[in-house]
C-alpha cells in the first residue's frame, strides 16, 4: 500500500546527491589516465611507463578494498554514513595527491582516494534503487550513473585546460571539491528503509516510507538479520549467477581502465600531442554518458541484460576498428564508441545486478561483484603499460583490448541460461499489498 496520507518529499534531491557524489567519484577515479602524459617522464618526478602503471594497479587494490569492505559494511552501519564518509575520504585524499612532495606518497594517498572511491559506488547505486519509483528503476539509476562518466569529462577537460600550462597539481587539487556535498549529503540524504528495517527501527522506515510516498516494505525477521550478507550471495541457488556477474564485471573493469588509462598515452606515442592525446579520453567520456542515457531508456523496455550485450560487442568493434588506424576524427567517434561500450556497459552491469538482489543484501552483491572485478581493473594498467612498452602502438593496444569485451558478451548470453528467480520471501516486491 503506497503512503498518501504525509506530505511528500521530493526524490530528486536524493538523485542529484547521489549524481553529484559519483561526478566526484569519475573525476577523482579517472584522472589519473588524463594525467599521465604530465606524470611519464616529466618533472617533478620523471616516473617511467612501468611504474605508472604499478601505481595505477596499486591504487585500484585500493578500489578493490573499498568495494569489498565499504560495500559490505554499508548493508551493517547504513547508506548515509558510508555515503557520506567515502566521499569524505577520498576528496581529502586527492588534496593530498596534488601536494604530494615525492612519487612514493602520491602513491599512497592515490590509494587511500581509490578506497574511499570503491566505497561510494554500490552505496550510491543501492541508494538511489531503493528510492526510484516502482517501473522507472532503470531509467533512474542509468540518469544517476552517468556521474561517474561526467566526471571523467570534467577530468579530461580539466586536464585539456590545465596539464600543459600548469602540470598535473590543479587537476588533483580540483578533485577535492567534492568536499562541497558532504555536508549537503549528511543533512539532506535519508536512511534507507530496507537498512532500518534489519535494525528493527521500523518507525522511523514507517516515516521515511510515508515522507517519500515509497511503498511500504515488509518488516525483516530476526533469523534472516543475522544471516551474513556475503552469504546471502550464495543461497536460493543464486550462486552460479553471483560468480558469472564477477567474472563479466572482471572483464569489463578490464577494458574499462586499460583504455581510460592508457589512451591518452598510447594516441601521444602515436604522435598526437598532450592535448590531442587527452581529447581521445574525453570523447570516450562523453560517449560513455551519452550511451548510458540511451542505453537506461532502452534498458526500461528490454531489461538491461541485452544492453550489456550491444555495449560489450560495441566495444569490441570499435576497439579493432581503432586498430586499423583511422584518420583522427573517425578515431575520435571511435573512442566515443568505446565509451559506450566500456563506461556505458559497466552502468548496465551495476543495473542488472541491483536489480537481481533483494534490498537487505543489493549493496553486499553490488560491492563484492565490483571487489572481484577490481581484479580486471588492476589488471588493466599493467596490461596497458606491458603493450606500451613492448610497443605495436595503437592496433596491437586495440585489438588487446577488444578480446576481453568480446568475452563479457559471450558470458552475458550465458547468464540467462543460470539466472533464476528469487524466491518471495527475498524479493524487493517485499513490498506489502
């Protein structure tokens, strides 16, 4: 039964919170990529493509901690603390990034920002499902999860205007801005209902529920509170499902961050300049979020499964259509293309996985599913900087890439053949009457 009798709140407050925590995440998250042709080789610290890439690997275990451990917690200490707390943590870090005094401790703090950024993402994602109205789910967290790709266009033109003038310190110290939502987010976010019900606070979801003119979701018995979520993950035969989405998030997280790390890199040795180099970037940025609206509308009609799909095989083609190596404008549809494929799929992924894990577990399933995937993500610098260095520039990078996307495609065919339904009792249409 919906709640009319309270006067309601608007939800849009909670989704651009939400939008505007994950535009700091992107920007704090990708800058490192549009950075690099500043940091290789450059003063102060003159660092070499290998150990460019050793940082970028080690700032994404960083990732992989705070998905784990952040995601986890948030389904123990609630949505608005760790919302609130990551995004904290990690604009602080990158004020300490842009002065840090040697490479070693811009190496640290790089890692302490890409916790804190690992943290943010499955609570804003379980946030913003939990309150987008009943049948638009889709079309509101595609519109919420294009933050993270408009951060890396807010990354990338940063670093257009600023790299060449004034080296990589502004572009670090403007990631701190984030600093800016915290107290609006502490003050303005609610509590999510479903949190408040396994902390048998009932009145107080009763209230949000009312305020929100959210449906009323069922209270949680006692057994089920103490169940471990991680375990969760696994029961009610969902666990070849579970461990097919970290393998499909392994393999996009893969392609994701070895192109958005090293494309400008690998377009500069190819004889674009700084400036060419990271406009490449931004026109995979820009496609990333383009494609994530199209894709979320598309997604509300066909579910975001077949999404995955197109976004994977769109990576693909223009990966090994990059390979050839086209002339520079039909090089940047490409990377836009890319983006889609990369950043936009990824978006799907995140999606499809709220949606297939009831309320009490979904930040649990979403922060393991991209705590293992942090795998391919750590991978994917190290990757990058092993075909860098090995040379084959832009074609034998592309077509490198290009086979993992083929493979999330193929996997995510597979998914539907194993996926199952939950079971009532667990379902998010706990939702009474």
């Amino acid at each position: 039964m919906m709640n009319s009798n309270a006067p309601r709140k608007s939800l849009a407050g909670i989704f651009v919170l939400c939008w505007l925590g994950l535009l700091a995440d992107g920007y704090d998250l990708y800058v490192y990529g549009a950075t690099l042709p500043a940091l290789i080789g450059q003063p102060p610290f003159n660092v070499s493509p290998a150990g460019a890439g050793a940082v970028g690997s080690l700032a994404l275990v960083g990732m992989l901690l705070g998905s784990l451990i952040v995601g986890t917690l948030t389904d123990r200490l609630g949505r608005r603390r760790i919302f609130v707390g990551a995004l904290a943590l990690f604009s602080l870090a990158m004020l300490a990034c842009a002065m840090a005094p040697s490479w070693e401790l811009f190496a640290v703090f790089r890692f302490i920002a890409c916790f804190g950024v690992g943290g943010l993402l499955p609570t804003a994602v379980a946030l913003t499902n939990e309150f987008a109205p009943p049948g638009k789910k889709s079309l509101v967290l595609g519109a919420v999860l294009t933050g993270p790709a408009t951060g890396t266009v807010a990354a990338s033109l940063t670093s257009l205007t600023v790299l060449e003038s004034s080296g990589f310190r502004p572009v670090y110290a403007i990631g701190a801005a984030g600093l800016l939502i915290v107290p609006f987010a502490w003050f303005l976010l609610p509590e999510s209902p479903s949190f408040l019900r396994t902390q048998f606070r009932a009145a107080e979801a009763d209230r949000i529920e009312a305020a929100y003119g959210l449906p009323r979701t069922l209270d949680v018995p006692a057994a089920a509170v103490r169940v471990s979520p991680t375990r969760t993950l696994f029961a009610h035969g969902t666990a070849g499902t579970t461990v097919l989405l970290w393998a499909i998030t392994i393999l996009s997280l893969l392609t994701i961050f070895g192109v958005s790390t090293w494309l400008p890199q690998i377009m500069r040795t190819a004889g674009f300049g700084v400036g060419s180099s990271v406009s490449f970037l931004l026109a995979y940025s820009v496609g990333a979020v383009v494609g994530t609206v199209l894709a979320s509308v598309a997604s509300q009609k066909f579910g975001p499964r077949p999404l995955v799909v197109v976004g994977f095989v769109s990576a693909a083609a223009a990966l090994l259509l990059m390979s050839t190596n086209p002339p520079a404008a039909l090089m940047t549809v490409l990377a836009a293309v890319a983006g889609f494929g990369g950043l936009g799929t990824q978006n799907m992924i995140n999606d499809y996985i709220a949606q297939f894990y009831p309320a009490a577990t979904r930040a649990t399933g979403l922060g393991w599913a991209l705590a293992v995937g942090r795998i391919g993500a750590i991978a994917g610098p190290t990757y990058g900087a092993l075909l860098v260095s090995f040379g084959g520039g832009v074609p034998v990078a592309a077509m490198s890439f290009a086979a993992p996307a083929l493979l999330g495609a193929v996997l995510m065919l597979a998914l539907r053949a194993r996926a199952v339904r939950r079971p009532a009792l667990t379902q998010d249409a706990e939702l009474v009457g």
